[in-house]
C-alpha cells in the first residue's frame, strides 16, 4: 500500500465515526398519528414520576401527545400526591 491510499484509508474511518451518530428508533406501530389517549397520558405521568419511562413511549408522545395535556396531569397528580401524604401524616399523628 502506497501512503496516499493509507491517508485515504484514515479519512474515511474519521468521516464514519463522525457521522456515527445516535437516531432516535422509528415507532413501528401504524398508528403513528394516532392522538393519545386520556389513559395513555396518566400512564406517561405516572411512568414519568417513578422515571420508568421507555425510550419508545417517551418519543411516542412528544411527536403525537400535546404538551398542555401531559402539564395538566402532571399538575393534578402532584397536587393529589401532596394531599395524600398531609392525609397520611395526619392519621399517623393521630394514632400517636
């Protein structure tokens, strides 16, 4: 091999590794347009809230949920959380 073939060589490999970068998985489902549903929402909310939420799932509804909807639960679900846990410290201190 002659150099200029080796130097060939390299800035291919160079220009591969470059462009080697991450793209998010295509959703396989038919239904990619499909809005989610009132249930699909509180499921994101809550797989939010624990931080189990799939790569997949995750991607599904930034492309086809509507950003007001997913506040507006994340929003009930805190303030029902909260209110679940004054109600729980309050039978605590009662039984005390």
């Amino acid at each position: 091999m002659d150099r200029q073939s080796i130097t060939t060589e390299s800035n291919a490999h160079l220009k591969d590794s470059r462009n080697n970068t991450k793209k998010p998985p295509k959703l396989d489902s038919p239904d990619q347009h499909k809005p989610v549903s009132f249930l699909g929402v509180l499921q994101s909310v809550f797989a939010a809230a624990f931080g189990v939420q799939s790569q997949k799932k995750r991607l599904q509804d930034f492309s086809q949920g509507k950003p007001f909807h997913y506040v507006l639960v994340g929003i009930l679900f805190t303030a029902v959380f909260i209110l679940v846990m004054v109600g729980l410290v309050q039978v605590a201190l009662k039984a005390f």
